[in-house]
C-alpha cells in the first residue's frame, strides 16, 4: 500500500487529454511538500517529468503538465501520443515518514 | 553532462554479500545527495536511503534500515549499496538517482543511473 494513491490505469485516444491524479495526505501532498512526476518507459530508468508541481525540465514536451491542490496533484498529458504509452509515478516528501515517498504506479494505455 | 553509471548485473546466492556502486560524473559529486531506489520485478518504485558525500550523512527509509548500507567514496566519485546477507526478495532492480532541490522537503530526482539488477537465487 504507497503513501501516495494513483489509479493503476488509466486511458485515453490519441490526441486526446488524461489526467493522472496522486492522491495523500496531512503529512505528505497536503503539508505543503511538492509534487514530482516521473515517466518510465519499458526497461529502462525512470525520468524526470515534472518537478515542483508544476515545472518542466528541459526536453520535456510542454504536453505534460501538473499541478497540485490540497492533499492531491494531478499529471495531464494532452494531444495523447502513441509513445505516450507507459507507466508513470509521483513522489513527494512525507513527515510523518521521515523520507521520500512514491505513488504505486499509473499505467497509460494509448487506444 | 550529468552522468550517474551504475555498476553491472549480479547473481547471487541467499546468504552471500553484495554491493555495487554508482558513479557520478560531469558536476561537483560532494554537493548533491545521492539516493537509492528499489524496483522490484513489476512493482513499483521504493525509496531506500540517500547520502550526502560531502560528510556521509545518510538517511534510510524505515522500511530498509537496518537491511542495507548506503556508503560514498567521495575520492572516487562513488556512492554504494551493500548488503550483509542477500535473501531471495532482495531480487530486484535498484536505482541510484542524483537528488535536486532547496530543501529536503522539495527534493526529487533528477538524475537516475541506469539500474543495477540483483538476482537471488539458490
């Protein structure tokens, strides 16, 4: 059970938009600590999607995007493509816990 | 070019000791934490612990103390992970990752290794 709640899957056709949502608590999203999302295609090390709720590293397509409020966070993808299609993670900070905490995983299906 | 390489796969049997290592390069290694990641086969990502090489301040998830040793060789640009006594469910792959950030609070993981896989077997 992660500290931070993700639906294991969601989907969408593309060129459509999804929203991912990271759902935590008082001690985690709702303190006050950002958000970061991470994509990791098959195989291969995760990667830096969105850091501080909201910013985009370099590189990274401005089709992502984030975003956070109360004691959730949400990723958006829009203009869905078919490379789009892979897991994604968020990940925070908790207090309670001491340490770094991940959300279990969403799975993008590309229609 | 940030850069982290992870040493190569292993395979080893329950009860043997391991450790492998992460290499920094191309930024000041002594001035970022260096964290651990666990990925175990179809799960999702663990935090274990990050180190800070400029004077080994370590910190360890609850979950992992006590299981593993994170250390750092700052001459060589090397943070490691050990284990004592490898178990069958230690068999996963582990990822070390360059932390970024203002604050421990705001920390994420900007820079990953490209994964060491540890296999335990008998």
């Amino acid at each position: 059970q992660s500290v931070l709640t993700q639906p294991p899957s969601v989907s969408g056709a593309p060129g459509q938009r999804v929203t991912i949502s990271c759902t935590g608590s008082s001690s985690n999203i709702g303190a006050g600590f950002d958000v970061h999302w991470y994509q990791q295609l098959p195989g291969t090390a995760p990667k830096l999607l969105i850091f501080g709720n909201s910013s985009r590293p370099s590189g990274v397509p401005d089709r992502f995007s984030g975003s956070k409020s109360g004691t959730s966070a949400s990723l958006a993808i829009t203009g869905l493509q078919a490379e789009d299609e892979t897991d994604y993670y968020c990940q925070s900070y908790d207090s309670s816990l001491s340490g770094w905490v991940f959300g279990g995983g969403t799975k993008l299906t590309v229609l | 070019e940030v850069q982290l390489v992870q040493s190569g796969a292993e395979v080893k049997k329950p009860g043997e000791s391991l450790k492998i290592s992460c290499k920094g390069s191309g930024y000041i290694f002594t001035n970022y934490w260096i964290g651990w990641v666990r990925q175990m086969p179809g799960k999702g990502l663990e935090w274990m612990g990050i180190i800070y090489p400029a004077d080994s301040d370590t910190r360890y998830s609850p979950s992992f103390e006590g299981q593993v040793t994170i250390s750092v060789d700052e001459s060589i640009s090397t943070a490691y992970l050990q284990w004592s006594s490898l178990m069958a469910s230690d068999t996963a792959m582990y990822y070390c990752a360059r932390l970024s950030g203002y604050d421990l609070g705001s920390y994420y993981f900007g820079y990953w290794g490209q994964g060491t896989l540890v296999s335990v077997s008998s």
